[in-house]
C-alpha cells in the first residue's frame, strides 16, 4: 500500500508549485532539500508557506514537515477533499499564482471546490485573474471539465504591493477527462479585452482603450475591450492599472496577453497609452507562437492529457516554455509518461512560428476520491 510508493527527492526552490500539485495527484511523497540555503534569509519564502497551507487546505490527511530553518520540505500527499474554502493569499505574489495550482487539482476533489482567495488579482509576474478565466476555463471544458459549476469570478481587485482582491473560484469534480485531439487552431475571429483602473482616474482605463485599438484595428474588426474601474471597496488597497485582452479562433483556441502597470512607489510611471500598445503588441506576437494553448496554459493542457483516459490525446502547441519543459520532466518522475514530441514548420509565413505537436497516452487516471452518486 502506501509504504512501498517511493519518495521523491529534489533540491532547491524551482518548481515548488508543480512538485506539490504532481505529488498530490499521483500520492507520490515528496522530498526537497537546501531550499535557498546561503540566501540571509534561508528556506521558504511566505508565498511558498502560503501555497503549502493552500495545498493543506485542500487535501485531507496529508503531512508536511518543514525543519527549523525551512530549508527542508517533507510532504506526505492525503487526499484531495476540496469542499467550500477561503485562503488569504501572500501579496508578495498573485492570486494567480495559486489559482494555477488549484486548476490542476480541482477536477479531481472529493467534493466540488467553491474557494475565496484574497490577495493580488493583478501584478507583473504571475498571469492575472483575467487571463485564467479567459484561458484556462475553456481549457478545462475541452477535457469535459464544464457544467454551472465552472466559474472564476473578481469580487474584488487588488493592485500590489497591498492587494486587497477577492475571487471565487468554484470548479465541478469529474470521475474521468477525455481525451482531445486539439491540432488545428483555426482562424482568429475576434478580440475581447479588458482594461481596468484602481484608484486611479477612471480615464485611464479609455486612454488603454484607444491606444491598444490603434493597433489592433488594422488587422480584425470585431474588437471590444470592455473598461472596468472599480470603485470604493472593491479597488483594493493600492491604486494600479493595466490590460487584458484575448484573441479567440474559430475552433475555440483562445490566446491572451496582458501587462500591469509598475506597482506604487516602484519603477518609473507607465502611460497607459504606452501599456495599451505593448499590451496589443504582445498580443500579437502571442498569436505568432501560436498553437491551440496560449503559453499560460501549456502546463495545464499536458496535465489534462495525462491524466486522460487510455486513449490518444494529441494538442499543437506553440514554443514550449521552461516551465513547460521541467513540467514534462516531472510528468515522467511522477508518472512515468512520455509525450511524442514532433516540430511543425508552418507552411505559408502567416502561419506564424514553428509549432510543437505534442502526443500521448493517457494514464487512465481515475478520480478515486470523487463519491459515486
């Protein structure tokens, strides 16, 4: 049973979220050692503690042990229980940065999850609220993850460094994915966006507006960047702005971008003329790369198809990120699977860049914990 199931060992702070998330689902203990041990202040840093107890949360019976210094992390995975919850998130990161751990483990809960998280809904590292709603959500319906259950939702929004946001997150369980074959992206047919102000002139919000538009309008008509200003306590704690936007494809792939502005005290002040063009631009060069998953979500989309049944799933994808590549490595540590890699050239040069056509095998995964009713 549980004992003869191998421990896994690594060392250092990289890829603390996909070694917890991939332990949890394959029961698999979890060993890391010299997290940041010659650092001033060695071991974990708040957000990682913050995302440990988040896992806790979420899991029934697991046991983790830190030592004194926290540079050592021994996790035992229990089981995913899910239910209704609230988690304060650290502000040093994004909601976002948690909310990418919980999409992994959601569908496979005893229980469905409602959960609050209060913290940063937009920063300049981790991928905003926004754009896990847009991307990831459609993502998971894809697998057959979908139904009222399934929703991301912005209470509030928190600018850091103070946050001060509020989402719910609410997905349905499911005892088995199906597998997809997601190989051709299709043709872009609109854009929709959003540009949101906090604690700011509401002015700004039109002025990104415009000057993404300037830019987008040369090459699709149907655009539309919605303008949301919060106002009172729904604006967090720190004043900010910043974008969002998406490009959907006729068969549903949807790829997105999105930049905040610098927060309070740091850096010099962004125009938001200026945060409204690069945020078109990035836009556009997230449609070079291309692929049926946006760069957010590559993870994402691998887990899925792993944890699919015993069938072929095959996604195209854009240039796999660094991310992406340790998290095919630890698939196999966790797994044992193997994805079939083959590059795609594109054929014509307004297919944009090269692509990745990934293949595999699904585990067969089965949601053991999901009550049969």
């Amino acid at each position: 049973a549980a004992g003869d199931v191998q421990c896994l060992s690594y060392t250092g702070c990289n890829f603390l979220r996909q070694r917890l998330v991939l332990s949890t689902l394959s029961g698999r203990p979890l060993k890391i050692h010299k997290i940041r041990p010659k650092e001033e202040d060695p071991g974990l840093r708040d957000f990682e503690a913050s995302f440990i107890r988040l896992i806790d949360k979420v899991t029934n019976g697991s046991r983790i042990e830190i030592n004194q210094t926290g540079t050592t992390l021994y996790y035992q995975p229990g089981l995913l229980y899910g239910g209704s919850l609230e988690h304060d998130c650290s502000p040093s990161r994004s909601i976002g940065y948690y909310l990418e751990g919980l999409l992994c483990l959601a569908p496979f809960m005893k229980h469905p999850l409602k959960i609050v998280l209060r913290g940063v809904t937009n920063d300049q590292v981790d991928p905003s609220v926004d754009v896990l709603k847009a991307t990831a959500l459609p993502l998971l319906k894809k697998f057959g993850i979908d139904g009222e259950g399934l929703e991301i939702k912005i209470n509030r929004r928190g600018m850091p460094p103070k946050g001060g946001g509020e989402i719910l997150f609410a997905c349905p369980v499911r005892k088995v994915l199906q597998p997809v074959q997601f190989t051709d992206p299709g043709k872009i047919k609109r854009i929709r966006g959003t540009a949101y102000s906090v604690r700011v002139s509401p002015q700004m919000a039109n002025r990104m507006v415009e000057s993404a538009r300037s830019i987008l309008n040369k090459f699709l008509p149907d655009i539309y960047i919605y303008t949301d200003h919060m106002k009172g306590v729904s604006s967090g704690k720190s004043p900010g702005f910043g974008m969002c936007l998406t490009a959907e494809t006729i068969n549903g792939t949807v790829l997105s971008a999105e930049l905040a502005s610098n927060p309070q005290g740091q850096g010099a002040a962004v125009l938001p003329e200026e945060l409204g063009q690069n945020c078109a631009k990035l836009l556009l060069e997230e449609i070079y790369r291309g692929g049926c998953v946006d760069s957010t979500n590559q993870s994402l989309a691998l887990l899925l198809m792993t944890l699919g049944q015993r069938d072929v799933s095959k996604v195209l994808l854009g240039p796999l990120s660094p991310y992406t590549i340790e998290f095919l490595r630890h698939l196999r540590s966790f797994f044992q699977i193997m994805f079939k890699i083959e590059t795609k050239v594109p054929e014509e040069e307004h297919m944009g860049g090269e692509k990745v056509l990934m293949t595999c095998v699904g585990i067969g995964f089965s949601n053991l914990s999901k009550t049969i009713r």
